[in-house]
C-alpha cells in the first residue's frame, strides 16, 4: 500500500510540473525574443541581440548549427551600423577639414572592420526555439556591452585618443542605437 501512495504522489507531482510545460509548448507562442528581433536591448544587463532563423531542415543539429551562424550574422550586422555610427560621431567631433584627421578616419574605418570581425568571437548563443508547426528553428546571438567595451581595449589599431573616445561614448551611442529600434518597431 505504501509504494502505491509513493507512485500516486510522484505522478501527482510530476502531472503539476509536466502539464503546464506542455501547455506552454503547445499554446504559448514563441518567446518574445523570436517577436522582437534584433538589436540593442537593455534586459538586465545591456547587450546586442541577433535572432537568427533556417527553415525546412529535418536534421535537429544541421538546423540549430544554421540558425546559430544566421543569428551571429544578425548580430555582425547590427555591430557594423553600431561602429558606423562611432565612427560619424567621432569623425563629427574631430577637426575638420584636416587632410591629417581624414587620413586618420580611414585608418579607424579600416581598424572597426577588424574589430568587427574579432568581436564576433566573444558572441554567446543564449536560446534556441524550434516552431514545430512552420518547421522553422531560431536562435538568439547574444554580445554584452561591457564584453563589446572591453573588445576595444584590446583592439592595437585604435590609437589611444580614439580608443578612449570609443570607450567613453559606447553607452551613449549604445541606448541611441536602442532608442532608434524601439522607434522602429512601433
């Protein structure tokens, strides 16, 4: 009598934590971040955010591994209009008309390229959402401000004015750029 009563309250407990998952899977939608989309977001921390998605392939890991590379391709994307916009606000800020400080632009433009490409490397893949029903899977590419900031200390070809400049106005330009998405989406 004892091992059933054991069995009935493992069923009844497993029934309360089993039942509203699977209601969730199957009436919940997807997460908000799959809604939303790219871009720069304050959660709890700051971060830049690429939603990546593949259609149509059968094979679990085939998709997820397609669905990661788009979401950092998403997040590439979004990290060249952010350094763009570093860049136009430095180049606004610095003397113009100086040959000396256009020689220097392109030297920037060339050395954000690169950091481009190298901050890349330091992006997490922090969700993934399959819709069963479109056969679409999804995955959300994940960079921290704080982790993009420190990206620029190490970055040899910024000289150290521009360098400094970049690191003093990344959360500026970072909740422009995140002010701009929310106009955007409305």
């Amino acid at each position: 009598m004892a091992r059933k009563t054991l069995w009935m309250i493992v069923f009844m407990i497993s029934s309360l934590v089993l039942v509203p998952l699977f209601l969730q899977g199957c009436f919940g939608g997807p997460p908000a971040w799959v809604k939303k989309g790219s871009g720069a977001f304050q959660s709890d921390t700051k971060a830049f955010y690429g939603v990546g998605a593949i259609k149509g392939i059968h094979n679990p890991p085939l998709a997820t591994n397609a669905a990661d590379n788009r979401a950092r391709a998403e997040l590439g994307k979004i990290l060249e209009t952010y350094s763009a916009s570093l860049i136009r606000d430095y180049a606004a800020s610095s003397v113009v008309g100086d040959f000396a400080e256009s020689t220097e632009e392109q030297l920037i433009e060339q050395a954000l390229k690169t950091f481009s490409a190298t901050t890349l490397s330091g992006v997490q893949i922090v969700n993934h959402w399959t819709d069963k029903d479109e056969d679409i899977t999804y995955s959300l590419a994940k960079l921290d401000l704080d982790d993009f900031e420190a990206q620029i200390e190490r970055v040899k070809a910024f000289n150290g004015e521009v360098r400094e400049y970049l690191r003093k106005n990344a959360v500026r330009l970072f909740d422009h750029l995140g002010a701009e998405e929310s106009e955007r989406n409305q």
